[in-house]
C-alpha cells in the first residue's frame, strides 16, 4: 500500500485512464473515522466516453501525485461524499488500478450502483473481471471458472436450500438466525406435530406463510430465471416450499419439500384454500385438520419431483448447489447422485464436510451477481 505523501494519507481507489489518473486518498483520524480528497492529475476525459476504449500499457505508467488541481470540492468526510467526489468522471469506465482492502466491500457497492444506475451494460467484462479481481479477490478466479463451465455444460441442474430466499429476508433453518434455533423442528414439521399439538403447528406454519407476504424474489431467483431462459440451465431442484423460484419466472422447478401455498385435508388430503387454513376452519368434506403441503420430517418426498430431479442430476455435466447445509435427507444425496462436475454456493462452507469439485463461500445473489456478468 502507497503511502500518501503528507499524514499518512492512504490510496484508497486509484484509477488510470489516457495519461492521467485519479486517486480517492484516504486518512484514517483518531476518532476511526475517515477524510477523503481526490487527486486528479492530467485527465483528458474525451477518449472516455468510446465504449471500444482499452487501456494499453502505457497508461500504465505510474503517475506522480500533483496536489489537487483546485482544493474546492475535492474533500469529504464521508463515504458517501467521497464517491460523490467523482461523480463528474465515468469512472467505472476507467481503469481500476488499485482499491484498498478494508473499501474492497464499499467500493464494489457503488460501482454497483453505478452500472446500475448510469452505464448498464456499457461497460465490459473486461473492465468488470479488473474491478472484480480488486475488489472481490476472494472469488474472482473461482467465479470464472464457474462462468466458464456454465458456458461450456451442455446440461446444468441446480439445488437450491433456504440460503437462497435469505436475501429476500426469509430465515434459514440451521444458521444462527435460523428457524430451528428458537424452535425444535420435532414440535412443529413433523406429522406427530400435526397429529398431537395442532395449534402450535399452526401457529408456526401461519407466522410463516404471513411472513412470505413481505418478501419477494431476490437477484439470485431473478438470474437463475434468466439462465434458464437463456438455455445455460435446465432444471432446479429446490428444498424451498416459499415458491420464489417459480415467481422469479423459472419453469422447470421440482420442489423437493413440497410448496407452502399448497393445502389439503391432514385426514382425507382433500385440497383447500389459504384462508380456509389460516382461519383454522377444517376441512369442509371430512373436519379433519387443514395442513399446508408441505413435506414433513418422517413424510416421503413427492415422487414425481424426487423422479424428475434425478434424472436431471443424473444426465447433468454441472450440478451447482446453493444455499443449503444438506443436512436434510434425501436432498442432501443429490449432489453425490451425478458424474458432472459439482459446485457448491453457500455462506458457511466446510471443506471437512463438503467435496465439491469447486467451492466458492459467500452469499448466493452476490456470487450469482458476478458469475452472471462473465456470462
Ligand atoms: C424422508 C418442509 C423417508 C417443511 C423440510 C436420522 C439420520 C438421517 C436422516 C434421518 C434421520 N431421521 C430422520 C431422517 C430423515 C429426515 C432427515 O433428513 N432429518 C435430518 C434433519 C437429520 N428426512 C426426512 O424426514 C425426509 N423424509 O426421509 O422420508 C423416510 C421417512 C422416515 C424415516 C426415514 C426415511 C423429509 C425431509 C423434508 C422435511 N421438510 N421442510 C418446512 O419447510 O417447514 S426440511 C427443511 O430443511 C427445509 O425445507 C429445508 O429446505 C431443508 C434443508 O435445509 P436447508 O435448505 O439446507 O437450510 P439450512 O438452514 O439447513 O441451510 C441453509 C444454508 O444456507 C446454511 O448453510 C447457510 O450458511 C447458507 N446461507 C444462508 N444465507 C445464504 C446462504 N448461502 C448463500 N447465500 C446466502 N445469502
């Protein structure tokens, strides 16, 4: 890491482009928070602006650090006004030179935003692979090579766990904030649930179906509906019962563990509404408790899905699973159940546990994020 000239001003994201540069410089204050100021040196910003712009060697070339052109504008004591700082140069269009680690989070964010917001798919994955390599240096090189064997799989099957709808702020099961780290599963998802303390078991699925209402698909959902659009996967199999895949827009879903918008009769199965459960009525042909339609522990999964998800696992050449602890039999056997290459996505990865071809650790939509870029 540079070290600024004067007071250990500190490089924070330093950008090359034709001769010139510019540097977001940072000084960490006794209180631990941070000033900026920005240093511009020499910046012709025309050749900016065309798209089929490449940086060549020579702007390379290291840049002596003049102080700043005018002192005007050029401090913030923000985050925020520090990236505001450049809102007058297309620097995500720059070259990225340098970023510090402990901004890698923050500076990946508003670049986000940026492309987002201004540049969309006017900026390359050339210039994306740079910025992703220095402010994502954890998953770069494993992201590419997921990249590459989705674009090369003929048949790609994903299985998808309750990390994948934690984005949309819905809890898990098995991480701290999981459900079953308030609630014992015994007393609530399993068919002696069911049959001897109903009205917890209702209480536990009612919170949850409420629950759903707020949330909506995340951008891990919307990319794997994109893919499989796209051709570049065939199938998900997911242990979600919360039906975001299906409301993303993906087709082929087999839902392992049944779906939570589904209703039946615990005692003749005969279907039945939503509100027919919430309100707790019972069943209207037989007076049997009303249940949603999901699979319980103790309960076989629906045939038809475990069938179909097999299949495709078997015929897959990549198996990429997401967001889930596999802990939960007989999901938890797909991924040993192909002969194609096997991904594993998941928050907390634990190389004891898992053997995966490939094992890339963070969250779902940010991975899926970068992969989708590259492909
Ligand atoms: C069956 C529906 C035949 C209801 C669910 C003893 C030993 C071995 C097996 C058994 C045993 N005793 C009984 C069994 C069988 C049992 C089982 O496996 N039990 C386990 C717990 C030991 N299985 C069954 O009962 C199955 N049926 O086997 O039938 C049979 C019958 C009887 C006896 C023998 C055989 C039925 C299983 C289905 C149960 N129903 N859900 C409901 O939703 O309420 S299972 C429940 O767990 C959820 O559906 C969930 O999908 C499933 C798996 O959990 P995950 O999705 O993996 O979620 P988890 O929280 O664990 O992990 C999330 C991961 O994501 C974490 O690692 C986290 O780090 C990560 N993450 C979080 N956020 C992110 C992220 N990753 C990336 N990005 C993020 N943003």
């Amino acid at each position: 890491m540079n070290k600024a000239m004067e007071n250990d001003w500190q490089t924070i994201l330093s950008l090359g482009a034709e001769g010139g540069s510019i540097t977001l410089l940072g000084k960490e204050q006794h209180s631990g928070e941070w000033v900026f100021k920005k240093a511009v040196n020499e910046m012709n910003f025309d050749d900016l602006e065309d798209e089929s712009f490449q940086p060549t060697k020579s702007t390379e070339k290291v840049c002596t650090l003049k102080s700043p052109i005018s002192n005007r504008g050029n401090e913030a004591t923000s985050w925020e006004k520090a990236i505001k700082l450049l809102d007058h140069y297309p620097w995500p269009m720059l070259n990225p030179r340098e970023v510090h680690p402990a901004f890698r989070k923050r500076v990946w964010s508003a670049l986000q935003k940026e492309v987002k917001g201004k540049y969309g798919d006017r900026i390359n994955s050339y210039r994306l692979k740079k910025w992703s390599s220095l402010c994502l240096p954890e998953y770069s090189p494993k992201v590419d090579t997921l990249s590459k064997w989705l674009q090369n799989s003929t048949h790609t099957t994903i299985l998808t766990g309750a990390g994948m709808s934690t984005e949309s702020n819905i809890p898990d099961f098995r991480s701290k904030e999981g459900w079953w780290n308030n609630i014992d599963p015994r007393t609530v998802a399993t068919t002696d649930a069911l049959r001897d303390d109903y009205d917890l078991f209702h209480e536990f699925y009612s919170m949850r179906i409420n629950g759903l209402k707020q949330c909506k698909p995340n951008i891990g959902h919307d990319i794997l509906a994109d893919w499989e659009q796209k051709g570049l996967i065939q199938a998900i199999a997911t242990q979600n019962v919360d039906g975001f895949h299906t409301l993303a827009g993906s087709k082929n879903i087999y839902e392992l563990h049944g779906s939570i918008h589904k209703f039946r009769c615990g005692n003749c199965a005969m279907s039945a509404e939503e509100e027919d459960f919430l309100s707790e009525s019972n069943c209207k042909y037989c007076g049997g408790k009303l249940r949603p339609g999901v699979v319980l522990f103790g309960e076989m999964l629906p045939e038809e899905s475990w069938r179909d998800s097999l299949t495709h696992i078997q015929k897959s050449d990549l198996v990429i699973v997401i967001g889930t602890s596999l802990e939960v039999y007989p999901a938890s056997q797909l991924p040993k159940m192909t002969n194609g290459k096997t991904v594993y996505i998941n928050a907390e990865v634990d190389t004891t546990h898992h053997n995966f071809d490939l094992m890339i650790e963070g969250k779902a939509g940010e991975i899926l994020k970068l992969v989708d870029e590259l492909v």
